[in-house]
C-alpha cells in the first residue's frame, strides 16, 4: 500500500476513534506493510489481522485493543510500543525487538516469539499459552500472572525476571536462564527444567509437582513451602533440619545444600565438620545435620542414573 493510501485511512481512523461520524474504522487486514514507518503512530483498535508488517518500524506506537491476529510481525521494531490488550494470537514475532514494550494482558497464545528482544517488557496477566519462546531474551521482563502452560522457552534468557504466580505447567524451559528470577508461588508442575540455571531463584510456596529439575544448576535457590512430589532431580528435606537441605544433579555432581553451604557430595565428604561452632561434633544440632546428609547422599546415589535421563 503506498503512503498516501495509507495516510488516509489513519486519518479517517482517527476521526472514527474520536467517534466523528466521518471518520471509519481502518482495516488493514492481509494488507502489505512490510518495511512500513508507522513509528509513534496511532493504531488503536485497527484491523492488522494477517498483515504484513515484516520488518515494519512500529516503535512507540500506540496499538491498544488492535487486532493483530496471525500477523506477521517478524523482526519488527517495537520497542517502546504500547500493546495492551492487543490480540496477537498466532502472530510470528519472531525476532521481534519488543524491548520495554507494554504488552500487558496481551493474548499470544500460539505466537511465535523465538529469539525476539522481550527484555524490560512488561508481560503481566499475558496470554502465552502454547507459545514459542525458544532462545528469546526476556531479561528484567514482568511476566506477574502470566500464563505460559505448555510454553516452549527452552534456551531463553530470564535472568531476573518475574514469573512469580505464572502459570508454567507443563512449559518447557531445558537450558533456560533462570538467574535470581522470582518463581515465588508459580505452577510449574510438569515443567521441563532440564539444564535450567536457577542459581539463587526464589521458589518459594511454587509447585514443583513431576518437575523434571534433573542437571539443572539448583545453588542458593529458596525452596521454603515449595511442593516437590513427583520432582525429579532434586530431594528436599523439610522440618529435618534448622535451615534448607536438599540435593541436586549439576555438571555430573552431585551437590548438597545445607544451610549456607552448598559443595559437592566429595567435598563434603572431605570436610564435613566445616563450622564446629556452630555445629560442634557431638551437639544433637551437628548430629541432626550429618544424618541429613548422609539421607541426601544416598538418595543421590541411588538415583543417579535416573536423574541424569533427559
């Protein structure tokens, strides 16, 4: 569509937004609009259902309510833009820059999103279900309540990100990079979490239920009040002992935690009685410890081989 066409039509929308009789709705759907500079624009509530937007620059446009059903969307410039609410459902984003876009209460579920730029985003109440995230980088993203169940994001950046009360059953993040991200009272029963980073992730009160977290880096994460049944990869002991204990799988170790330390089964070993002042050798306190881990260390060992299973 040529620029004056166009122009036009937003400019009879915008009358129609402002409920001028003059004015009418645009519909731009199917339409082709690839490379388009619709920077800043105006496009609340439009018609964008399978159009063509590849390579488009939409930056800080204001898309609210818009219909972006199955459009094509690839390698776009959205950053900044405003989507609330937008239904962009089976859109193809991929590569997308949408970084520090508004994307609250958005519906994606189906979209294509792999390797698309989504850091600083704010996802919250969003729709992803079933969507493709692989290798997309959504660090510092607020995904608060989001739904992702059944979600690929395998390889992707979440580096403190918050997913806390998301729903991510049965999504598949192996290999993601899950770093000091909150998944404080999130459902990840099912989840793949196979070669996850968590490193210090909150946990708290999430429901773990048949997670597979076998190989994935579990050091300092909070796992207060988190359901653990049916995990694999990880033993939790709760009420055993004064702080956290647990054991996990992580680069052909098997680590245990215990309080503020988290070694290797052999360095344990090497070295258990670390802090005799706080733990002396002979106090119930010490005694309790070791017998936690010695529980710990023989689950590891008896099902090594079956947590190493992808």
């Amino acid at each position: 569509m040529d620029k004056i066409k166009l122009q036009q039509i937003l400019n009879s929308h915008e009358l129609w937004l402002k409920a001028n009789t003059e004015g009418m709705r645009a519909d731009l759907s199917g339409i082709d609009l690839s490379e388009a500079d619709l920077g800043e624009a105006d496009l609340r509530k439009v018609d964008l259902s399978e159009a063509d937007l590849h390579g488009a620059n939409l930056r800080r446009a204001d898309l609210r309510w818009a219909d972006l059903r199955e459009a094509d969307l690839r390698e776009a410039d959205l950053r900044g833009a405003n989507l609330y609410g937008t239904d962009l459902s089976e859109a193809d984003l991929s590569g997308a820059n949408l970084h520090e876009a508004d994307l609250s209460e958005v519906d994606l579920s189906g979209a294509d999103l792999r390797r698309a730029d989504l850091r600083g985003t704010d996802l919250r109440r969003a729709n992803l279900r079933e969507a493709d995230l692989r290798e997309a980088d959504l660090r510092g993203a607020n995904l608060r309540g989001a739904d992702l169940s059944e979600a690929d994001l395998s390889g992707a950046n979440l580096h403190e990100a918050d997913l806390s009360e998301v729903d991510l059953s049965g999504a598949n993040l192996r290999g993601a990079d899950l770093r000091e991200t909150d998944l404080s009272e999130t459902n990840l029963r099912r989840a793949n979490l196979y070669g996850a980073d968590l490193c210090e992730a909150n946990l708290r009160r999430a429901d773990l239920n048949g997670a597979n977290l076998s190989r994935a880096n579990l050091s300092r994460i909070d796992l207060r009040g988190a359901n653990l049944n049916g995990a694999t990869g990880i033993i939790h002991v709760e009420s055993q002992y004064t702080y956290q204990s647990y054991g996990y799988y992580f680069q052909e170790s098997l680590r245990v935690r215990l309080g503020c330390y988290d070694r290797t089964v052999e360095e344990w070993d090497a070295n258990f009685w670390n802090n005799t002042d706080e733990f002396p050798v002979n106090s119930p306190k010490g005694q309790n410890r070791r017998m936690v881990y010695e529980f710990i260390k023989t689950w590891l060992l008896a099902n090594k081989e079956q947590n190493n299973s992808k």
